[in-house]
C-alpha cells in the first residue's frame, strides 16, 4: 500500500497551476512569486493582456500567453487576480471552460464567494479570509518591511508571524478564517478522489502530505459527514463541492483547529520556506 501511496505522491506533484492575471493588480506580483517558487515552471500556465510583459517567465519555461479560457480549462488550480472593476469582463472570458474538479482560487478583493460563484457559474470557490494587523502594531516586526515577502519568511521568526494559523498569542500579524483550513483539507481529499484513492489512502495522506504526521493519523474517516450515498471505506470520497459543504463539517472544524493538530499545519508552512527556490 505504502507504493501506491507513494505512486500518488508524484502523481500530486503533477498538479497544472493557471494564472489569470490583470497587469495592475495589486496582488499578481505576489502569485507569481509564490507558484514560481514551489511549481516547476512547466505546470504554470498564465493569461495576462501583456504576454511581452512576463518574457522572463517565459524564458524559464513558464507557459505565457493571453487567452483566459484556454488557461482556465487547461489547469487543476485556477488563481483569479484582478480588480473588483475587472472581474465581469474576465468571468465573462472563463465562464463554461473550468473543469468541474478545478478549484478557483479568488485572489479578488471585496467581492465575496456567492458573488464569485454566480458570475462564473461555477461553485468549487475558494477565497481567503485574510485579516492584518493594523500597521500601527507592527513595530515589533523583526524583519526588514521592504525586503522581498518571500526571502524575509525564511527567517523563521519572521514566518511565524506571517502564519495565518499560528496560535494568537504567539503575535502572528496576519489572521485567517476558520474555514480556510477546512477548505484546504477538502480541496486535498477532492485531489486524492479524482486519483481514485480510497478513503484509507486519501486521509493517509492528508496526515503524511499535509500534516506531516503519518504515525499519529490525526485526521480519520470519522472526522468526516459523508453523504449516505458515500460508500465504504475501500472507495473514494465523494467529490466536495467546497462552497458547498465547508460550513457542515463540524468535527473535522474542531480536529483541525485544536492546538496539536494545529500546530502540525504551522510547522508544514514553515518547512516551506525552507526550501530552495525553483526559480
């Protein structure tokens, strides 16, 4: 079994990454960073009004080019980063061409989840809830403010700051919504399902793979409402439709957000950062 396991560990690095990006976005040059730095750049595929703009992207293997719609039905993980003013006329590009397993990352300020999912007709939506601390309070940060995002989290006193699920009282300057774990299990397990996995290896490796813990197992089947048409534990879970079924999943909420399980995702963001970068 641990072989089949391991079979899908390289089949998840085989994940299509798509950028859908608006040149003056606030956030794009933070994306990029982020997927250039942990995707190999041949699974990055990104649609921007100015190709000639990210020449350097491309010039490491990064796929560039500007058509939405193709980008959108090409990739596992679609980030959507663009102005409120600018997401009808990009949904209006990419409505009907998102595979029904592609998971929407909305990078789209303001607008909330149910707006996103009826522009896009589409409903396995992700959108971080993210809150920082007022800049008043950051005094104490111990990094340098204008130094790269990315380079400053390797100092681990810095990420433990930076890390949404860090205890409170730890000081942590950026704060997530209970749900986005949840949603990060979720999308995880709706990879494990479409690799055909059952129920027994995709929550091996949600404890493995994303919580590094594969001898604890903190995350089982009875954590999880299944619908009654689920069936046992020798086949896959059902598909999650994130929007969904993110609200009605209390015992896993509980699980996931007390503090040893919790403390397994702060180290698994850590051990990001200290990693080499691929680009």
């Amino acid at each position: 079994m641990w072989e089949a396991w391991q079979a899908a560990g390289a089949e998840l690095d085989d994940i299509w990454y798509g950028l859908v990006l608006w040149d003056c976005c606030p956030g794009m040059q933070g994306v990029k960073k982020v997927l250039m730095w942990r995707c190999e750049p041949q699974d990055i595929f990104v649609s921007t009004r100015r190709p000639d703009s990210l020449q350097d992207l491309a010039d490491h293997g990064v796929n560039v080019d500007f058509n939405n719609a193709k980008v959108a039905k090409s990739v596992h993980v679609l980030f959507i980063a663009c102005l409120p003013s600018q997401l009808a006329t990009v949904s209006q590009d990419i409505r009907g061409c998102i595979n029904y397993s592609t998971l929407v990352y909305s990078l789209v300020g303001v607008t909330p989840v149910a707006k996103l999912c009826q522009l896009l007709s589409f409903k396995n939506v992700l959108k971080p809830e993210i809150e920082l601390l007022p800049l008043e309070q950051t005094t104490h940060y111990p990094g340098n403010l204008s130094e790269d995002a990315i380079e400053s989290c390797r100092d681990m006193a810095v990420c433990s700051l930076t890390c949404p699920l860090e205890e409170p009282a730890k000081g942590s300057l950026v704060k997530t919504g209970d749900d986005w774990v949840i949603a990060v299990v979720l999308s995880f397990l709706n990879t494990c399902t479409l690799l055909q996995l059952n129920m027994l290896e995709a929550l091996e490796l949600v404890n493995t793979v994303l919580l590094q813990s594969p001898d604890q197992l903190p995350v089982s089947v009875d954590d999880l409402r299944l619908p009654r048409s689920a069936g046992d534990e020798s086949k896959p879970l059902p598909f999650w439709t994130i929007t969904s079924v993110i609200g009605r999943q209390p015992k896993l909420k509980t699980k996931l957000l007390n503090s040893p399980v919790r403390e397994l995702f702060v180290k698994k963001y850590k051990s990001v950062f200290r990693r080499p970068r691929l680009l």
